[in-house]
C-alpha cells in the first residue's frame, strides 16, 4: 500500500505475479514523479515491471498518474469502472468532473472496461470486483475473499465515506452510500485498504462511524454541502500551494460545483460571504493560512 497526503489516493500495488505488477489507483497527476518512483522501488527487488493500472473510479486524486506510469512502463494498459468509459475514450471532461470541479487530470486511454462481478487474478489470489456506489455512481471496490482484504476506495474510510457527489448536484445519492455500506457489513472483511487514511482492520467502528455520519448528512443535506465545499477547497490548496483571494476567486469562476453547492443551500447570503465564511472556519481549524490577501495550505 503507497500512502501520501490527502491530495493523493491510496494505491495499492499488487505483486506475486509473473506477468508482472499491478496498481490499483495512481493519486494525483502533480504527484506523478513521486508515485513512480514508489512504483520502481517496490518493484526493483522483483525484477518485474507494471503490467496493468486499475482505478476504482475516475476522479483525478485517484487516476491522476495514470498517462505518466502507463507511459513509464511501455503503455501499460489502464482498466476501469464501465460508467465513464465512453467519456473516458472522448476526454469528456465535463462528464468526468474535472471542469466542474476545477481539477486536473492528464488525459489516459483506458484499454477496457473492469465489470462489476468480474474477478481479476494476481498472484495467488483473485479479486472480486463489486459496485460501490455513492461518493461516485460508478465506483467500484476490490475484494479478495480468502485474504478478507478489501480495498474500499472512497466508499468506506476509517473515519466517514468520501464526498457523495451526486448530492451537490441536487440528485440522491445517500441511498447509494447507504447499499454500499450494506455490502462491505454483508463480507468477511478482515482488513480495509482505503482510498484515504491509513489501513485498519476494527471494520464494525468504522461502519457504525460512517452510518451515523450519513443519518446526519441526511437530516441536514446543507451540512454535506457545505463540508464538500470546505473539502474542494482545500483540495485546491494543497495543490496550489498559495494564491491571492484573486486568484482564488477566478478558480472559483471556473468551478461551477461551487456556485451549485451555493444556489443549493446557501443562496440566502451573497456568494462572496459564503466563501470567506468558509475560508475563516478553515483558517480556524488550521487547514489554512489567511494573511492578508495571500491564502496558503497547511
């Protein structure tokens, strides 16, 4: 398991195969060098190369170095969640939340869809691929039944689920959470490799933990919104580092997820109040750094 900051996923490495290694997950495209060269370093001692990159789902923290290490190791093909394929192949951006969430992701040609049901062989064990939908429609997990290891992605962490999407668009997608949460109970799951956070093995707490926070998200939807809207935001800047409020406030022009966030829940103020009202709280719980007109990550 490769585990860096939170602007990068998880990725999970599978080795033990003669036909070579395989990732699940890349992290982000501007941690692209450093995921290589965790890559090349687990690799040396074997003797092999990269022969398959595999992605839960497509938002650009978790197939962001996907065109660089395909390319590293002689086009490696890439599989992912069929949802996203066609868009994928068309580099529709919009459809695969790059433009509305104002994020990058350097462009990959995935080779085939991974079919929820399907089993994918490594090594000596065998991968059962499962739906996971809610933080994304077309999210998929990895379970091996014999190991009880489960490489959640973002549909179970030790502390919560990732973001639900869906509902900053004003669609359902807490019911999703929810089925996917009764899949992961409904396994022998021994250990969760998540997309976020460290590995742990007390799944029943973790669970319990996520259940409550979604019977919360779902008597107050605004809450939700406004915790992703923190969330994207600091996203942004751990990956720009610093800006002015200026050239904050243009990125924002340019992520509309941000406005529709607003519209949703927080029209009864101006949308300019909003946003500082939400970089104050960050400030205050140390995510960010306000001086000024400078705003910094932490």
């Amino acid at each position: 398991m490769l585990e860096r900051g939170w602007l990068s996923s998880n990725s999970l490495l599978m080795l033990g195969d003669p036909r070579g290694a395989v990732i699940v997950d890349t992290g982000y495209c501007t941690h692209k060098e450093q995921t290589l060269a965790l890559v090349r370093a687990a690799l040396e001692p074997t003797q092999q190369a990269l022969r398959l990159i595999v992605n839960t789902h497509l938002h650009s923290d978790h197939c962001g170095g996907n065109a660089f290490l395909s390319a590293a190791f002689g086009s490696c093909p890439v599989w992912i969640p069929p949802g996203h394929f066609r868009a994928a192949q068309e580099w529709d951006q919009q459809v695969l939340s790059y433009e509305p969430t104002g994020q990058q992701c350097e462009r990959f040609a995935p080779a085939r869809a991974l079919q929820p049901g399907e089993m994918l062989a490594q090594g000596h064990r065998a991968w059962r691929v499962l739906a996971a939908p809610g933080h994304d429609p077309h999210s998929v997990m990895l379970f091996d039944l014999e190991s009880g290891v489960l490489m959640s992605a973002d549909a179970l962490w030790e502390r919560g689920f990732g973001i639900v999407f869906p509902e900053l668009d004003g669609e359902d997608g807490f019911d999703e959470v929810e089925r996917s949460l009764d899949l992961i109970e409904s396994l022998d799951v021994h250990v969760v490799v998540p997309g976020h956070g460290r590995m742990f093995t007390d799944v029943a707490t973790a669970l319990a933990e996520a259940r409550a926070r979604l019977a919360f998200f779902r008597r107050h939807p605004d809450r939700h919104a406004r915790h992703a809207a923190k969330a994207l935001l600091v996203f942004h800047m751990l990956d720009v580092g610093r800006c002015t409020r200026t050239e904050l406030g243009a990125w924002l022009d340019q992520a509309p997820i941000h406005r529709v966030m607003w519209r949703l829940h927080f029209e009864d103020r101006p949308l300019d109040i909003w946003t500082d009202e939400l970089l104050g709280e960050l400030a205050r719980a140390g995510a960010l750094q306000l001086a000024g007109n400078t705003i910094s990550a932490r």
